[in-house]
C-alpha cells in the first residue's frame, strides 16, 4: 500500500518499519532483550536526516511508544504514519453554525479595530456563548436545552446553561478567508490586498499588438472658437508596446461623442509604422463608462478576427459604514500605463497659462470660473474682472474685429483651443522622443554596425 502523506514521514516510517522487523528477528530468533535492542537502535539512527529540513527524533522511550503501535498496526508502516482524524468523541461543527460564524465575520459593522478590521474571532465567540447562555436558538444547535436532548438522551438538564460546545479557535478556523472577511467590512476595494494577483510585463509585447485609450480633464481652460472659456477634455491612443500616443484629440467637455472616437482610431491604426499585428491578434482596450467606439464601428473592427475589442473594469461604489456609496469609477489598475503617461503629461503642461488644477479647491482665487460674473455679463465690472472674464472680453473684442476686417493684435491671457492642441501635441513629441523612461524598454537602444566603426540606431520593432 502506497504511504500518503509529506515525504519526511513516509521517509520515516519506511525507515522505523525496516529497523523494527530486523529488532523482532533478534528478539524472536536469538532471544535478546527489547528494551535493549530499542536503546541501542536509538543511539544508532537518532538525528538521521529525514529531508525537507527534518530530523529522526528517535530516543529509547519514543522508539518504544512507537514499538508497540507498530505492532498493534500489524506490524507495517503504514502503522507509523500520523493520524490525522478527529476522534468519534469530538464533535463536528454543524454546517449551518459554520455560516453564521462566516456571516457575523463578514458582516458590515461599524465597530472595526484601529486596524479598520471588523470583529474578531474571540468576539464572535463571545456573542454565541452570550447568545447560548441567554436560552436563543443558534443556527445549527437550536437552544443550548434541546441541544442538550440531542446529545445526552435520557440525562436531566442542568438547571444552568452548560459551556459553548466549541472553542474560541473553532470559531477561528472557520471564520472565512482574510479576502472575504474584509470584502464584507469594508468592501470589494479594500478586499482587493488580500486576493491572488499577477504582474505584467508590457516589454513582452509584440508591435501593434496592445492599444489602449482612456479620457481625462485636462487641467487647463482654453478659449473657444465663440470665445467663451471652456474646460477641456482629452481622448487619447496609446500603442503600448512603445509607449507612443499616436492619436490624440482634445475638445471642450462633453463634446466628445462615438463618433469622435471612431475617427481618433481609424487615424491612429493608420499612422506611419503602425497597424495591426500581422500573424498575431491585436487587442486594443477602452474605458467602460466614457466615450467609447459605437456598436457599429467595433462590429467593423473585429470582422476577420485579427482585432478583438475589451472593456476595462469598473469599481462598484465603495460601501463605507454609516454612509451610502461612492459613486462608480474606472480601475486604474486595468489600464494603469496610460493613467501614469496622463499625468506626467500634465506635468509637461504646467507653464502654459489657464492652470486650475486637478480639483476645484487646487484652482487660483482669481481664475474666475463657475462665477457669476463669467457667466453673466452684465454683472460685471471693471473692479473685479477675473482673469476668465477677462480673457473673454478681450476675446470677444477680437472677434468683433476680425469680422469687421480687422486683425487686432491682442495678447490673450489664456490659450486659444487650437494653441493649447498644438502644446499638447508639442508635448506628445518630446516625451516620445525624450530618452530615460521610467518605463520597460525605455531605457534599452539598439544599434547596429551599418559600415566599419558606423553605428546607426535601429527600431526593435
């Protein structure tokens, strides 16, 4: 019979089961004394190397314990092996207590620990034992009496309750996974540290093999074609085997519509030096819940099957304790390479004029915007222009000039539309072109040897 169990142990019992027949042979054919022949086989194989880092604990007296359950087993080594199952007289915990104990571990509370953990084992125990005591019915047990009927026929309750059948690490043991504790006290986000998770390597990409594109508020306001301030919005496409944005649009927000991103796409796949891949699929990613290319146009694009279409994930609201939940928002992690790309191209964008932050409470006292002054003219004066208001009059005025025929050679003090697309594409070209990124692959060049001492930089793509 083949020995189940961890290497080490069944080392040891094939070891032990051969000493112990060759010690039976002497005691049965020459006579010689047991305990003997055990000391004397302790000295001999005591400390003996039983691999995965474990020794032969073998002294006269365990060699003797051991002596006799060999030969009660039969005499086989399997006799030696540890047994492992739980003795008749121990109770099983009942399925339907195992959950309860599952459903108070997971539950929202709001009495979490300064770690922001949620109850412990030994309080969960402290509430049946509460609960036992006080005669409620448990799931799984019933009343601590009728328990009692069940398990001691024909024996008079105690007048009193008798203790909790089970221990504190009982309830321990079966409290669920760390994951699933903390996805029940704080949420699926703060479950996220605790589940099984995986690394990837972009450097592995092949050319066009991996597009994504994602939308962000840029941190400036510009002047549109009407001269009204605008905030703008970014769409943008990312080759991300080399990092390159190969398209890009920028448009007052919530003036991006499908048909924009259609077109942004169709450009970018046409571009110079890239495509699709050829002999392999090229997947390409959007958000969920922005802009994305119509039904019609990703039916265009996965027509052959050389192009698949995916959805990045979205978080659930947030639940907190006491409050409702926070509103949905994108993963990061699920497109986390064009995330770290936009903000150190807000970087690059810091000294153009209309900066207002990445937050309402980041924007300067005197840009000016969502007051009523910017939306309403007439409440304006010449005291308290803000530079938004400002920027309109004078914006205004140039307009009314050019179409009296007129090119009034005003110096504005935010950025028209068509300027701040062209620093943002400015932008584009110096991070592409810039040597030293903090990314996989930046930091390699490939050189060949065109002619004798002549090295010429080649693409590895």
């Amino acid at each position: 019979m083949k020995l189940q169990g961890p290497r080490w142990q069944v080392t040891r019992a094939c070891l032990l089961n051969k000493e112990f027949n060759d010690v039976a042979l002497q005691v049965a054919c020459e006579g010689l004394p047991l305990t003997g022949l055990l000391a004397e086989l302790a000295a001999r194989i005591g400390g003996r190397d039983l691999g995965d880092k474990h020794t032969l604990k073998a002294s006269a007296g365990t060699l003797t314990r051991l002596w006799y359950v060999w030969d009660a087993g039969g005499r086989k080594a399997s006799a030696l092996m540890p047994d492992y199952r739980t003795p008749a007289h121990v109770r099983k915990l009942p399925t339907e207590l195992a959950i309860e104990i599952q459903r108070i571990a997971s539950a929202q509370t709001g009495g979490r620990d300064k770690d922001g953990n949620g109850i412990e084992g030994a309080g969960i125990h402290k509430e049946l034992t509460r609960q036992w005591k006080a005669g409620q019915s448990i799931p799984g047990l019933g009343t601590w009496r009728e328990f009692w009927a069940r398990t001691q026929p024909g024996i008079r309750p105690p007048a009193m309750a008798p203790d909790f059948p089970w221990s504190v690490k009982t309830v321990l043991r079966n409290m669920g996974t760390r994951a699933l504790r903390t996805m029940g006290n704080r949420g699926r986000a703060a479950a996220t540290k605790h589940l099984p998770t995986m690394q990837r390597d972009y450097s592995k990409l092949r050319k066009c093999e991996y597009y994504t594109l994602d939308d962000a508020m840029v941190d400036l306001v510009a002047l549109d074609v009407d001269g009204r301030v605008v905030r703008c919005c970014l769409y943008l496409l990312m080759e991300v085997s080399s990092r390159n944005i190969i398209a890009f649009l920028c448009k007052p927000v919530k003036k991006i519509v499908a048909e924009d991103v259609s077109e942004l796409l169709c450009h970018g796949l046409q571009t110079d030096g890239y495509g699709i891949g050829v002999g392999y699929t090229t997947h390409i990613f959007f958000e969920r819940g922005t802009t994305a290319c119509s039904a019609d146009a990703e039916a265009v694009l996965i027509g052959d099957g050389r192009i698949k279409v995916h959805r990045t994930g979205m978080q659930s609201g947030t639940r907190w304790i006491g409050s409702a939940k926070d509103k949905a928002s994108g993963k990061a992690n699920s497109k986390a390479v064009i995330e770290s790309f936009i903000r150190n191209l807000h970087r690059r964008l810091l000294l153009l004029p209309g900066q207002v932050g990445n937050m309402y409470q980041n924007m300067p006292a005197n840009m000016g915007i969502g007051d009523a002054q910017v939306k309403d003219p007439s409440k304006r004066t010449k005291t308290d222009l803000s530079i938004a208001a400002a920027a309109e009059l004078l914006a205004q005025f140039k307009l009314t000039a050019l179409a009296a025929g007129v090119d009034a050679d005003v110096k504005l003090p935010i950025l028209m539309l068509a300027e701040l697309q062209q620093e943002i594409a400015k932008a584009l070209r110096e991070f592409s072109t810039t040597r030293g990124h903090g990314m996989q692959g930046f930091h390699q060049v490939t050189e060949a040897e065109v002619a004798p001492g002549v090295w010429k930089q080649v693409s590895t793509h």
